[in-house]
C-alpha cells in the first residue's frame, strides 16, 4: 500500500461548468458530497479507474447512506467523468491531472535525492559514533530500537488514519444497524409504499413544488405516481425500496426540477393525457374523483351526451340546460 492517499482538491473546483451544472440542477451540498466521494473512491484504485457495475454502484450508495439515482447522476449526466461501458469501468479527467501533476512532482524529488539533494539531518549525540568503527553502546543500541517503533508506529496510524476517513460512514451506519432492536416492521411490497405517496398529502404538495409541473403535477398525482411505477420497473430499482423513504427519497429525485427524469415524466405525461382526451363535446369537462364535471356541476353517469359545448346539466329537471 502506498504511503500516502490524497490528492489535491484545486480552490477553483467549484468554478467548473459541469460542477455549477450538477450543483443547480441537484441538491448542491449532496452532489458535490457524492462527486468528492467517488473521487475518493478512484484514487485509493490502481490506475485511478474503477468498476461501475450497478450492483458496486448500489453497494457503495448503501454504505455511504446516500441515494443510489443521485450517484447515478453525478456519474453519468454531467460529463465529470469519463465512462467505458463495454468495460463497465470509470475514470476522472481532474483525478488524472492532478495526481500526474504530483507524481512528476515527487519523481523530481526523488531524482534531487540521487543527485545529493537536500541530506537528511543527523541528530547530535555526545556518545561515540558507530560511524568511526566503534562498536556502539548499550544506550545507542537502545535508541535505535525505540526509534525503529516510533517509526513503526507513525506509519500504522497514518494508514490507519486514512482508513478511518473513508470507512467510518459504514462503521456508523453498521453501529447503528447493530443497536436498532425496535420491533421488527412487515416489508411492504414496493407498488404499495408507491401508492402510499398519495396519502402523505404534506410530502406530496412540497415535491409538487419542487418538481416545476405546477397544476399538471396537482391534477394528475395518481397518473404521475403510475407513470413513476414504470419507471421503477423499467430501471429494475423495485428489489432497493424496502421502506417509505426510501420511496420518498426516490421520487424527490425522479421528478426534480430540470432533471433528465422530470423532463421525461412531463411529455409521458402530456402523451398520456393527450391519448385520454375525449375529442367530442365532452372535451370541455373536467373529472374530480372519479366523476365527470362541468362549470363546478356534477354530471351523472347515465346522462345522455351533452348536445352543445356551452350545456350545463340541469339536477332538477334531470336534463342538459343553457
């Protein structure tokens, strides 16, 4: 293992147009968490390239407790990185700068070294030096084995150190898993906890207003909830939602406000509304419930087609009126 496990983080980072991209269009703060953590991930790899395989992918999301659609994004929609799909491997343009910037940078130092750089300092010592043919003392003896440990030592916590830094979001996610004995809860099945969203009528008017579809996204929830049921089973996410939020933090994603998913939910939805539509007079209704509508009237079931665009149903007299 090498010695050191860093790289430079440049001040300017967030100057970056595909960085200020990512950071609109998502959750800033959890964006660019996820883009320093994948960061970190390539540069404990050889060659600075790893695996980007959905089932390592939904492993590290789990372990580090962040959403598996957000990693997917900052990986793939913000050409931060460069991805080989045959090979299922990626990389980073910046990662690769900046650790070529610093490897050419100790390779110099090293070559200084052989040239008679800078020598290292000797402590002084008021005993006789082993250097003259002597033998040394009991006391250098001595030293020169506490040394060594201190040595030894030093190196253990610095490896020890880094590792703490990148493994220590799973060491409190596995504590936490580890000291939650509360009664065990049925796992419902993920179409379930999807329809559960519509009763959740708080979350559901925030998400509203986060996902930018105004009234479209107020008049047709179970429509949109529908639509958002395909998508899970086209991207086979169904097996990762056990719980209500892990339903909830999904769809926040899928319908946020500019995203690829969003824009795609709105002309699936458009599209679905538009194959609905009644192309007679009936177009000018609207449905509330379940029930047909007109100017705020209800129209029963059994009522006969409405003869001119402009009709109203007359409840008493059980018959269409001006």
């Amino acid at each position: 293992m090498k010695k050191d496990q860093y790289f430079n983080l440049e001040v300017n980072l967030l100057n970056d147009d595909n960085i200020a991209c990512m950071m609109s269009e998502m959750n800033a703060a959890e964006a660019l968490g996820i883009y320093v953590m994948l960061l970190l991930h390539l540069r404990t790899k050889d060659a600075y390239e790893a695996s980007c395989k959905p089932v390592l992918l939904k492993a590290m999301a789990r372990r580090y407790d962040v959403d598996e659609v957000a990693v997917e994004r900052v990986l793939r929609e913000f050409d931060l990185f460069e991805l080989d799909e045959e090979r299922q491997m990626f990389r980073s343009s910046y990662l690769d700068r900046v650790m070529k910037s610093l490897e050419e940078k100790r390779k110099m130092d090293i070559e200084n070294g052989k040239k008679g750089g800078r020598p290292k300092k000797v402590a002084k010592s008021a005993e006789t030096p082993v250097s003259k043919g002597r033998k040394p003392t009991e006391n250098q003896k001595r030293r020169e084995e506490e040394s060594k440990e201190e040595e030894s030592k030093g190196s253990v916590s610095v490896v020890n150190n880094n590792r703490s830094n990148i493994e220590t979001p799973s060491l409190v996610s596995r504590l936490a898993d580890e000291g939650n004995h509360g009664p065990l809860q049925p796992v419902l099945p993920w179409e379930k906890l999807v329809d559960q969203l519509f009763t959740f009528q708080s979350y559901m008017e925030l998400a509203g207003q986060h996902s930018g579809l105004g009234k479209l996204f107020v008049d047709h929830q179970k429509l949109i909830l529908e639509i958002f049921k395909k998508h899970i089973r086209l991207y086979d996410k169904g097996a990762g939602l056990l719980f209500p939020e892990d339903v909830k933090r999904y769809f926040s994603n899928y319908i946020a406000a500019g995203s690829v998913t969003c824009r795609t939910l709105r002309e699936t939805l458009l599209k679905e509304l538009e194959n609905t539509v009644d192309k007679d007079v009936n177009r000018f209704e609207s449905v509330v419930d379940g029930r047909r509508t007109y100017l705020g009237h209800l129209i029963p079931v059994d009522a006969p087609p409405r003869p001119d665009a402009s009709a109203v149903w007359d409840d008493v007299k059980k018959r269409w009126a001006h």
